[in-house]
C-alpha cells in the first residue's frame, strides 16, 4: 500500500504544479483540490476503514506529505497535514462513536475541511494562556474569544477548539477541547493572511462571539484539554519534522541538477571546489537529519516515541531544513532570489517550519526538561 500510495500522491502532485504558482499569487488554493485530493484517497488515509479511511499505516500518511513537500507544493501539504494528520487524529483517539461518524467520513473524502483552533493573539506558544472561553449555559457551551495563524481557515467547516471551560481554574486544568461547526452563527472569518512564504495555504484570524456549541462537541474528557494536547502533540512535531526531510531533498535535487547546467567561468559550477563541498555537507546533513527522523517514525508505529525526542526530530530536522535551503539557494546565486526559480519558494516556505508546532526555542526548552529532570 505505501508504494501505491507515493505513486498516486506524486501523479496528484504533478497534476496541481501548472496551477501552483496561480495560487501562491491567490493566496489560496481552491477547494476542489481537496476533492480531488479525497477522490484519490489521500486525506485521512490512516484513519479506520468503518469511518471512511484507507486503514493505513502513519508511514503511509507521511508519504503523502513527503512526496508533496518534495515537489515543492509546501503550501498544500501543510494544508493536508493539518486536516489529516492533527484533526481527524484528535477525532480518531478522543471523539465519541457518533463524532467519528458524522466527521471522520466526510474529511476523507474532502467535503468537511478541518482545522485546529489553539493559537491566540497573545499566547503564541503559550498554551496556558489561552483566553478563549467555552462556558456552560444548558445543553451548550458559549464560546467568546478570538484565535489566529489558522491554517486552513479560509475553507474549514470545522475546528478543533481549544478553550478554557473553567476560566477560574489555574493554568491549564480548565482547559477543554470542542468541536465547532465554523459556519454557525457568531463565527466570523477574519481576512486570509498575508505571509512571506506558504502563500496558497490560506491561513486566518477566527472570531468567536457568543457562539453557541452543544455539549455533545465536547472532545475527551472535560477540562482535560491540555493533557491531551500534549498526548497528540508528539505526532504534530514529528509530522513537521517529516516534511522538513522531504522537502530538503526537494531543494537538493534541484541544486544538483542546477549545478550540473549552470556554467561559470567556462565550465559547469559543478566542477568548482566550493560547490562539491557545499553539496557534500549539505547532503550530510539530510542524510543524518532523516535517518533519526525515520527511527522516530519507527518508534511512533511501536508507539515507544516520547515527548522529549519528537521535540528533538522537529528542532533538528526543521533547522536542518533552514540551512540546506539557504545553502541551495547560494549555489543559485542571483537566479536564486529570484520568484521564477522554485528554489526562491523552498527558501520563504522553509522558515516557519522553525516557529510554527513549537518554536524551536520552545523544543530547546522541553529537551533540556527530559535531560535534567
């Protein structure tokens, strides 16, 4: 199944890439390529059979997300991995029988788009901070509050909200999960977002104003919001740490074949010292970066992969990520800050991989955590 499914997501892939550039200058990807992209059994593929998935492995997932991010087509594997690999996951291990059936089919096969609710303007990676509040009033919650750096927040019909249900609890122990219907009333979309890299993967502020969730929302338990944030939070960071691998290889194949071409002082570039050396220490670094990344996918699958070293996958491989594309782009000279050039987008798209899933301060500080205690 895993090879069947890299040769369909990289013909998937290339069939997007002549209107990939109309869409990074759109901002936004349409919304048929999530149809498509169900058709071809591509969302939710690890997912059980019964609820709409193709019961595959999390390796097979993360093929998807490989072979997209290899093809430079970061802003949609961002967009997919977000709605396959972190919500439906969260409906997968916390929702009720009657959650998994009214969402879980219907996000394989891209008519319902997810998202996750947790950033704030003022919290960052601060999850205990969150100022969102879901209130109880009856048969439902009432949530006020304001969230934002959405992906996917544009075209979602659903979030995974994170927000304190018990405001006069400390900390994280009042915080709950939701599962809110983002057409309902109060809702408001703030405008897509403009960023320096990512540009086709919309992404969004989200207002909330006395919107009303029923009880029935609630995702796990109530109040234990947080500690399964940092159940699922394992499996975020390593997803963020499998597209970094793939998508340096991406840019390393396109420096090879570059230098290889490119002609400098009577003879390809490829034949200068500097370049050889460049290319053998940056393909050194990937090679290192996804053995480890591999063995974490190994231990996730065995379900032996701890905190501490998804923290260690994601800070290595994403600034791994940051300076094989600063080192390919180099190679390019002038024709590498050029837009025209992909290499240019590997470059933009590359740096929030170090920001967003926990910056990589944030993985320093959890790592240091696991080594003093």
């Amino acid at each position: 199944m895993l090879s069947l499914i890299r040769d369909t997501c990289r013909r998937f892939g290339q069939s997007l890439q002549p209107n990939f550039e109309k869409w990074e200058r759109e901002g936004i990807f349409p919304r048929s390529v999530w149809e498509e992209a169900g058709e071809a059994g591509l969302l939710c593929a690890d997912v059980p059979e019964e609820f709409g998935g193709a019961g595959a492995s999390f390796r097979a997932s993360m093929a998807i997300q490989e072979e997209l991010s290899r093809l430079g087509l970061a802003s949609i594997s961002v967009g997919l991995t977000v709605h396959s690999d972190i919500v439906a996951q969260y409906i997968v291990k916390q929702g009720t029988d009657a959650q998994k059936r009214q969402y879980l089919p219907r996000m394989a096969s891209g008519e319902c788009i997810g998202a996750i609710l947790m950033t704030e303007p003022g919290t960052g990676s601060d999850l205990q901070g969150v100022g969102t509040t879901a209130l109880e009033d009856g048969d439902d919650f009432i949530v006020n509050g304001a969230k934002t750096f959405i992906t996917n927040g544009q075209h979602a019909d659903l979030g995974v909200l994170v927000a304190q249900t018990s405001p006069e609890a400390k900390g994280s122990r009042g915080m709950s999960l939701l599962l809110v219907d983002l057409h309902a009333e109060g809702v408001q979309r703030g405008r897509n977002l403009e960023k320096i890299g990512l540009h086709s993967a919309d992404t969004s502020e989200l207002f909330f104003e006395d919107v009303r969730v029923p009880k029935s929302a609630l995702l796990g338990e109530l109040h234990r919001g947080f500690a399964i944030l940092m159940e699922e939070l394992a499996r975020e960071r390593l997803s963020l740490a499998v597209g970094a691998i793939a998508a340096s290889r991406g840019a390393l194949d396109l420096t090879i074949d570059y230098v290889k071409e490119r002609k400098a002082f009577g003879k390809p570039i490829a034949e200068f010292q500097n370049t050889r050396f460049e290319l053998a220490r940056m393909e050194t670094d990937y090679q290192v970066n996804r053995a480890f990344v591999d063995e974490c996918v190994t231990l996730f699958e065995a379900g032996k992969l701890d905190a501490a070293r998804a923290s260690m996958a994601k800070l290595a491989s994403t600034e791994a990520q940051g300076r094989i594309v600063d080192g390919c782009l180099q190679l390019f000279g002038g024709y590498g800050y050029m837009t025209e050039y992909p290499i240019s987008r590997a470059f933009v798209d590359a740096r929030v991989q170090r920001i967003y899933g926990g910056t990589s301060e944030i993985m320093k500080e959890l790592i240091s955590r696991s080594i003093l205690a």
